[in-house]
C-alpha cells in the first residue's frame, strides 16, 4: 500500500498528501509539522517514538535546538485531535523521551471523501471566511508559507511571564488586562527577541482599545507596532497575523487585513483566537448562526477561556437564541462566578426573554453603572413603571459620556418607542464601533428597523467605518 494512502484511526482520516485531517463533518488542515508527528507516530502505533526521532524526521538537515518548536507541533496535532496531554486519548507523552500512540488504528485504505454543499468544520470555513470577507474566492496554498524562524532557546524567566500574562488575559478580572501588560513587558525585557511576547502585547494593546481603556488612536498605533515586531521575527505566529489584521480592519484596509487573517487560518486552523476573530467577522456580517458556530468551536478548544464564553453568550443573545445562551451563562456562573460582564449578559437576557421582574431583582445586585441602569430604565418601562424608567433613563444621560456608550441610550429610547431620540443617538456611535455586530444587528433595536430612516443610517454608517483612518496610509 502506497504511503501516501490515508491513514483512518478512530473514525479520523488523515489524508497524508494533502494534510487533511477529516472525522465526520469535521474537516483540518494540518499544518506540515503536526501531520508529520502524527504520521511517524501512526507508523509505530504502540511503540515509544523518542524526541530525536521526531526531530530527525522534522528537520533532517539537523538543525539543533528544535525542541521547543517539536512541543508546538505536537500541542498543535493535540488541539486538532481533541487529545488532552494530562488524559490522553491518542498521544501519550513519555517524559524526557518521546511520545507514543496509544488509540486505535485501521489499516491504509484509499477513501473518498465527499464535500458537503455547506460549510462543515471550522478549518474549512475560516479559509473561506479569509476570501470571500475581502471580496474574492482565493485559495490559502499551505506549501506557499514563508519558511520557518530559525528557533532559539528563550530564558525560562521570560517564559514563565508569558504563561501569566497568557492567564490574565483569559481571565480578565479588573485590572488583569494591566497584569497581562506588565508581564509581557517584563518578559521583553529579559528576552527582546522573544516574538510570541511581542504577539501577546499586540493583543493587550487591542484589548485595551476595543474594551474602551485607550482610544483608538493611542491603541491602535500600539497594536500595529507590536504585531510587526513579532512579525518581523516570526513570520509563522497566527496570534501576531491575527492583530495585525485587526489593526488593518480598523484602518480601512481590508484587503490586507484578511490576507492575514488568511495566514493565521493557514497557520493555525484550530487556534481558538484564529476561530474567536473569525466569528466575529460573521457576526459583524450578520451571519449569526456561522459566528455562533465558530465560537462553539472556539469554546472547544479552550473550555476553560472566560472571554470565548462571553463572545459566545453575546452572539446567542443578538441571534436571540435565548435559551442556549442562558445555557452558556449558567455554565460561565460555575467556571467563575465573578467573570466580567456575566450579570450584564444576564439582565439583556431576561429581558429579551419578557422576564422584567427578574431582570430588576439581577439589576438591584449589580454595581452602580450604565449596566445596572440600561436594565432599570427598559424593565421599568415595560412594567409600567413610568417614574422608575424615567429616573433609571435620566441617570444615563446625566452619565459622562466615556462611561455610557451612545448605543446603550439608542436601545433604551427604541425600546420606549421612541424612534427619533433613537436614531440621533445611534449617528452619536464612534466610527471604530459602527462594526460591533451588537449595533446593526442589535435585537434591542429590532423597532427602528422598520423606520425609513434606518437603512439610510445603516448606508451612512458603514461608508463612514469603511473610510481609512489612524494614520492607516502610513507605511
């Protein structure tokens, strides 16, 4: 049998010329290093395949100090596989040795593989998403990425401050975002070449804008600076592809912008940050259930990120899938009782759901804020309570405007049927928030949509967030 024959291992197939790794309607493309630790290690299923193995067959003109990108490869087949190093179900790690196979195999046997007519899998659905967002239906050629960075040992001091600034991030308590920045900072110091720290701040710095700490003119030029960076010594990082994307989508260059979205799919296809900016690009579209879709398989693959649960909880309660996402919700209540935002979610939740008098009791919990009011003055009002509305609405406007988004007040003037107050709010949203699928898709929104007026904002709008800005003409 021919060894390029796909291999099938408990219901996967692994299409060996062409990368795929194919269960059900699932679908992967590997990248090369996974795909040839699978296969060396399916070739000697049951048997210890030591880490020089690996590294011979991976790099056979032996380059040395190789071992921290074999650790990557393999973490990356285990994120495609589902596998867990601590339960493993397929790759067992025999430590300071190697690896073993330890799941069950089928003999080589040519298959055919039959294409759905709708997108099946996250892999296959990102590489499209990268295309069809600029306009075009261009394909992401795997054998076309740029050749690896020549791998050096990084200090484990540095390292250890990327793991914290890595737990900050996905926990983001108040001020872990700080945290994240400090530690990342600290790990550049010690290791300036250190290229996923510069990713990781790339990504601090987009935080930090687009949860409104920084404005978009101080933060963006900080994201654009530290994607290039870690860029610019390693070419193969999705993280640092993916914020520099996001940077350019918020520059107005779009095209460029999922260039490079479409190399950080290419890189990383099951990466949950690559599936995470990926939905969102659905969601910004209005196409809900794909966003949806992709979250889920984000939440996947990091079950334990409070942020991928959030986005997902976000994106069910704009599609107004209401019971999934008071599903999600009670599943984030038992991870972290106190993640950001949860009782937020919540309150929007009961009431899309007609449940005000439970909303008021969640409102009555939360602390004072824009929030807590949003819930009073829309809650109030559909119970009749005219006098609370009116003070909970007062208490909004009379706010300082970087508290109490112009969104927050449109939603609460549409929901009192009160179109105009609420379009002229709605004109008040910043440009860098016109694509925030909770605007034009907002369900809070769902009676102006019927006014004449509302497709002439919506036009308007997405002229005016499509316009380049920040300095995007720059270099």
């Amino acid at each position: 049998m021919n060894a390029r024959d796909p291999i099938r291992f408990d219901g996967w197939t692994l299409h060996s010329t062409t990368g795929e790794l194919v269960r059900g309607s699932v679908r992967i493309r590997l990248q090369e290093q996974p795909q040839l630790v699978l296969e060396e290690l399916l070739a000697h299923r049951g048997e210890l395949v030591t880490r020089e193995q690996l590294i011979a067959r991976l790099w056979p003109r032996g380059i040395v100090n190789f071992d921290l990108s074999l650790n990557s490869a393999v973490r990356r087949l285990r994120v495609a596989l589902d596998d867990n190093a601590e339960s493993p179900r397929y790759i067992e790690t025999i430590p300071r040795r190697g690896y073993r196979y330890i799941g069950p195999v089928e003999p080589r046997t040519a298959v055919t593989v039959p294409r759905s007519r709708r997108w099946q899998g996250a892999a296959a659905l990102l590489l499209i998403v990268a295309s069809v967002a600029a306009g075009t239906l261009s394909r992401v050629d795997p054998g076309s990425r740029q050749p690896a960075a020549t791998v050096v040992q990084v200090d484990e001091g540095a390292r250890d401050h990327l793991v914290r600034a890595q737990h900050f991030m996905h926990r983001r308590l108040p001020g872990d975002l700080d945290r994240a920045r400090q530690n990342l900072l600290d790990a550049i110091a010690i290791d300036p070449r250190f290229a996923r720290a510069w990713a990781g701040l790339a990504s601090v710095h987009w935080l930090a804008t687009v949860e409104r700490h920084v404005t978009p003119e101080q933060g963006l030029p900080q994201v654009r600076e530290a994607a290039e960076r870690a860029l610019a010594l390693d070419p193969n990082l999705a993280e640092a592809h993916l914020r520099l994307a996001n940077y350019l989508c918020q520059t107005g260059r779009q095209h460029e912008a999922h260039e490079h979205l479409a190399a950080a799919t290419a890189l990383e296809p099951g990466n949950p940050l690559v599936l995470s900016i990926a939905a969102g690009i659905f969601a910004r579209d209005g196409q809900l259930d794909q966003a949806i879709e992709l979250q889920q398989h984000a939440v996947a693959a990091d079950p334990l990120s409070l942020v991928n649960r959030g986005n997902l909880v976000a994106f069910m309660t704009i599609a107004e899938r209401l019971d999934e996402a008071e599903v999600e919700i009670r599943r984030l209540q038992e991870l972290n009782a106190d993640t950001p935002d949860l009782d937020s979610h919540h309150a929007r939740l009961l009431i899309l759901d007609g449940r005000f008098e439970e909303a008021l009791v969640l409102a009555a919990t939360m602390p004072e804020g824009a929030e807590r009011r949003f819930a009073e003055a829309i809650a109030h009002h559909r119970l009749g309570n005219s006098a609370a509305a009116d003070a909970a609405l007062g208490a909004l406007l009379d706010a300082p405007a970087i508290e109490v988004p112009a969104l927050q007040i449109s939603e609460v003037f549409a929901a009192r049927g009160e179109p105009d107050q609420a379009l002229a709010w709605l004109n008040k949203v910043p440009e860098h928030s016109i694509h925030d699928p909770s605007i034009e898709y907002s369900p809070f929104l769902r009676t102006l949509r019927s006014d004449p007026r509302w497709n002439e904002w919506v036009t308007v709008s997405r002229r005016r967030a499509s316009a380049p800005r920040y300095g995007a003409g720059a270099g």
